[in-house]
C-alpha cells in the first residue's frame, strides 16, 4: 500500500482483555528468510490459507482454515479448494514461539471446507460448512471432544436427514442461504443457539438467526445492524460478521470488516470493527 505495508494472506492477532473497549490487541506474522514479512500459515505451493474458525479444549487449540487457490483466469480472485485444520501444542505461549501440526484429516469432506463456524458445545465439537456454491449453503459435521483434543478430525459425524451419521454420503443442507463467514453460540436469552452473519453482499448488513439445536431449524435472517461503512463507502465490501460470546462490555459484542471493491489504502478499513449489541 502507498503507506508501506504488507497485506499478507493471514495473521494472527491477540486480545489481552475481554472488554474490547479497554483491551490490547497484538498482531502476530511469519518472516521470510531476509525478514520480510509473510503470512502466518504459510503458504502451500499455490494454495493459501484463509483463517477460519478455532477451539480451546483443554491445552490444545485446534485452528482452522480455508484452502484458497487464485484461479488462473483471474488474478485477483479466489477460489476455495478445500480445508486444513492445525494444532497448537502451546497455545499459553506468544503465537511467535508456537509449536503446530497438521490435524488428522478425514479422508473424504464431502466436497465441503470445515472451516466456516466452529462451534464447541458439550461433547463435540461442530464445524458450520459452506457448499462451494453463489448461496452458501450450510452443512453441519461435529467430532467427539475427545477425538478432536487428539488432533484426530478423521472421523466427522454428517447431520444427515434428521440424525448424525459418520457414513452418511450426502449430508442435508441447513441453511439453504448464509454466508461464508459467520459464527455460532450457545446463547440462552434471545434462543438457545444463535448465529450471527453479514446478510447481502458488497454493502451489507448484520443479521443473526435463531434455533433450538445446532443443527437448527435455524429461523430466517433478521438484520439487527447497518454498518455505517456501508453507507459511506461508494464500493463497500462488508463481510464477516461474527459474534464473540466470550467478549463483555455488552449483552454481545460482535465484529465486521469494512473494505471496499477498488484500492484501498485507509489505514481504518480492514480489520475487525466492534458492535454492542443489546437485547430488550
């Protein structure tokens, strides 16, 4: 950018404080053999990595992302290829000095990225998985607790026609239009689960969607927010709206990501925005 700065294909950032109005927040990078900046998760031959959801269970943290290719025709675009999941040994330590494999990966995802939403709730852990179509279609998969603690993510269970099955061959959608970015929680005040999303594309807005179980009904999108991004920017591109239930400050804090569609070098765009949402 005209400022000096590197965009690279993911970082890593760290909140120290769980008010984002108070908080402290690091950002964390790879460095290539002269000291250039590079991205977190490095890139796979052509393939790069766009960060997803994540868990803590017990000492483990399990990572998750989608695996990006830029198609040949279009060099600006991008296309998702699959998913990776990577496991912290020490996720206490600074993410500099972090210690990471590869989870163990199922053989065969159903041609779906388990990297949209992930979700931890009692036993298992979920994984909210977006169809490689214009919709976004969601699927449901989870693992045990247990497995996924292992690194072990080589045996999902598909919500598959109203139970989980491990062999299922074609799991049931359960949002027919979401969007590829979104999150998960167990709320208990508004609905016992809730997922919040940016609904719309370019100049979108945030919504959230109610359900009694995780793989739902989920109830239609009701838009709660207007991004003031969205009205100001001539070419706004807001995404990821996401949901951060561990957060306060507020009945629940969300975030988003203003940009825009044409070259952007406004230092105040591109990166998370917070949201106090308050319940009545």
């Amino acid at each position: 950018s005209s400022d000096g700065a590197s965009f690279l294909r993911n970082t890593v950032a760290l909140q120290t404080g769980s008010n984002p109005s108070r908080a402290t927040i690091g950002f964390y990078w790879g460095k290539g053999d002269n000291g250039s900046p590079r991205s977190f998760l490095d890139q796979d031959g052509a393939d790069w990595f766009w960060p997803g959801g994540g868990a803590r269970i017990g000492d483990t943290l399990l990572l998750f992302w989608g695996r990006i290719h830029t198609p040949a025709n279009d060099p600006s675009g991008f296309d998702q290829i699959g998913w990776r999941a990577v496991v912290v040994d020490d996720p206490d330590d600074a993410p500099g000095a972090w210690q990471m494999h590869d989870a163990v990966m199922p053989a065969d995802s159903r041609g779906l990225g388990l990297a949209n939403a992930i979700f931890l709730h009692d036993d298992f852990l979920y994984a909210y998985s977006e169809a490689d179509d214009t919709l976004h279609a969601i699927y449901l998969a989870r693992w045990h607790v247990a497995d996924a603690q292992k690194g072990d993510l080589s045996t999902p269970e598909w919500w598959c026609g109203g139970s989980y099955d491990a062999s299922c061959p074609s799991p049931t959608k359960i949002i027919s239009s979401a969007a590829t970015e979104l999150s998960v929680h167990a709320d208990g005040r508004i609905a016992p689960f809730v997922m919040v999303q940016t609904e719309g594309y370019g100049a979108s807005t945030l919504a959230y969607r109610t359900a009694p179980a995780p793989e739902g009904p989920w109830s239609d999108a009701q838009s709660f927010f207007r991004p003031p991004e969205s009205e100001s920017l001539s070419d706004a591109f807001v995404y990821a709206g996401k949901a951060h239930p561990e957060l306060t400050g507020a009945d629940l804090v969300a975030t988003y990501v203003p940009s825009t569609f044409g070259p952007n070098d406004d230092p105040s765009l591109y990166h998370p925005h917070f949201v106090r949402i308050t319940y009545r």
